[in-house]
C-alpha cells in the first residue's frame, strides 16, 4: 500500500547531496505544515543533514 509520508522522507532523503541543506528543510517544513510529516520526522531529516559526531568534531575543532 502506497504510503505518502513514506514517499516524502524517501524524497527529501534523496536530495542530500544534491540540494542545498536548506533548501531541503524547506521542503520537509512544506509538508510538515500540510500535516505529511511530524516533528519527528524533521528530525530525522536534521539527524541526517548535521549528524551529531560532525557538530561534535565542530566544537572540538573549536575549542582547539
């Protein structure tokens, strides 16, 4: 059965290397407000746009 959350998250995952960062949270922020996507889906989408170890190399590159 075709799932249109599904679709979308697949979609937005899609884009990562091939649109801007913001440009895609732009689009997830779209659906998010059409009621398609939950907070939680937003950050799955920001976990995969910044994973947690590459703002922590930032801070410790940082504070070197």
């Amino acid at each position: 059965m075709f799932n249109i959350r599904d679709f979308i998250l697949k979609t937005l995952k899609g884009m990562k290397g091939n649109y801007p960062d913001f440009q895609i949270r732009e689009y997830a922020l779209n659906w998010y407000e059409k009621g398609k996507l939950t907070e939680d889906d937003l950050y799955e989408i920001e976990l995969l746009l910044c994973p947690p170890e590459a703002v922590e190399e930032e801070i410790t590159e940082e504070i070197s």
